[in-house]
C-alpha cells in the first residue's frame, strides 16, 4: 500500500472538514460534531448499530433536512469502517440513508461518495473511478447520466468552464456529486489546488475534501492547513481516525485509553484479535 491506512483515514476527516469549514472556526466546530457522534457510536458499538447512530446524530437535525453536506459528513466513518467489504458497506449505507427514503437521489449520492471513499481507501481509484461508481449504484439512478458525462469530458480533457456548462445546470444532489468528482478526478494527486479551485456550495467543497484527502491522505494536505482546522478540531478527529481504524482491525483492549501512536499496538486483520 501506498500509504499507511490510517493517514488515508485522518485525511479523508480532515479534509471533509476543511471543505465544510473554510477554516471557520464556528463551521469546523459543527462538522466536527457530526463527525464524532457518527464516529463514536461505531466505536462503542463496534459496529453499525442504526438506532444509536440515529440518536447520536439527532440534535444536527439531519433527519428532517435535506442538506446533503451534512449527510456526506454523517456516513464518514461508516465509509470508512466497511471500506474493506462492498457487500456491508452498501448494507450499512442503504440503513443509514433509510431515513431519507422520500429522496432517492439524496440517497444515491450518499451511495456514491461512502464507495468512492472506499475505493481510494484500497487504491482502486484511476482511471475507472466513475465507472465502477456507476456499476454500483445502478445505470438507472439519477445521478448516474451527470457522472457518466464527467467521465466522458474528462477523458476529452476539457476545462472548467466547459464542464460547468455541461453539467451545473440546476442545483440538485447529483450537480453536486458530479461537480465534486469533476474537481477531484482533475486534479488528482493535489489537494490544495482541488480544494482551492472549487467555488460552488458547501456539498461539492465536503465531497471534494473528502474524496481528494482519502486518496492524497495527511501527507498531501499542507500542514498549516491541518492545524488551521483549529488545534482542537484537529486533535479529536486525528483520535477519531486512530480508534476507528482500531476497532476495524480487531486490537486487543479498547477500553478507552487514549491512542497515541498505532505503531505501539499489536494490528491484525479483522476479527482475528478480539475483546475477551
């Protein structure tokens, strides 16, 4: 592996963050928040388990607003936690966007972003990113003809401005979704000019920092930029990132002592050590 699995874990959380916030430090303390009550409800439960997820994350008011940034932000660590099984990472996926059965295309786009991550976490991104997205989520989805026309344009190599044209027509979840994938896909192996070069709504700024820091990990993300998502924001979702990567691979005694360093614990694969 290119990277060690956990940078790629602490880049995709701080990179979404630094999409959702801009360095605000008001809008990286709510993104945050999210992002730890989804992540946390994995960890104590080591495992998906939806009613606490759905508790944790109700005072966010995710469940009865439709802002798909804020959804991107609340399946991160299941994408994340699943990332190595497409069977349960759509199962979880597929619950967790259940509350949201009212908007399909809400849901799709979920779908799309928790694969995508997935595949960067296990470096099956280029060149057949966005087929393999389509494969999954379905050719019939709503979202699947504007990723299919990114795909198209960027195999032409064709600027931004043509790819706005073509694309950013309406505003809508896919627009979003395929804007994000746009920024990423064409720029990708540097997340400071993916990431300074988008100018639409905050659902593409969290999907595009979280798709480019999940493939460039911490080690592409500049470091002021790390520290600037405010020393305490970065702290917790850096912790955050340790005990979810701990808990996937199975390490020995989890009971809340803090993780500083994972190379000062036995790793294995999943569930060959376990809780005893």
């Amino acid at each position: 592996m290119r990277y060690p699995l956990v940078n790629r874990f602490k880049g995709t959380l701080i990179g979404a963050l630094i999409g959702n916030s801009g360095l605000n430090q008001a809008q990286s303390s709510y993104g945050r928040e999210i992002i730890l009550a989804s992540g946390q409800s994995l960890i104590e439960s080591q495992k998906f388990d939806f009613h606490d997820w759905r508790l944790r994350l109700s005072p966010y008011h995710l469940f009865i607003t439709h802002e798909l940034h804020k959804q991107i932000l609340a399946i991160l660590p299941l994408a994340l936690f699943f990332h190595d099984s497409k069977d349960k990472l759509r199962l979880n996926l597929l619950q967790a966007t259940s509350v949201w059965q009212d908007e399909v295309e809400l849901q799709d786009s979920v779908l799309a972003v928790g694969y995508a991550i997935a595949l960067c976490l296990t470096e099956k991104v280029y060149p057949s990113l966005i087929p393999q997205i389509i494969s999954l989520i379905g050719t019939s989805s709503l979202i699947s003809p504007k990723l299919l026309k990114v795909h198209e344009l960027l195999i032409e190599g064709i600027g931004l401005e043509r790819m706005k044209a073509e694309v950013s027509k309406e505003d809508s979840p896919s627009v979003s979704i395929a804007m994000a994938f746009y920024y990423f896909l064409s720029t990708l192996e540097d997340f400071r000019l993916t990431v300074m070069r988008v100018n639409e709504p905050k659902d593409v700024k969290v999907i595009t920092g979280a798709l480019s820091g999940a493939f460039n990990t911490t080690a592409g993300i500049p470091v002021g930029w790390q520290l600037e998502t405010q020393l305490g924001s970065f702290l917790e979702l850096v912790e955050l990132a340790n005990r979810l990567l701990s808990v996937w691979s199975g390490i020995y005694d989890l009971n809340y002592q803090p993780i500083k360093e994972l190379n000062s614990r036995a790793i294995a694969a999943p569930k060959v050590i376990r809780l005893r």
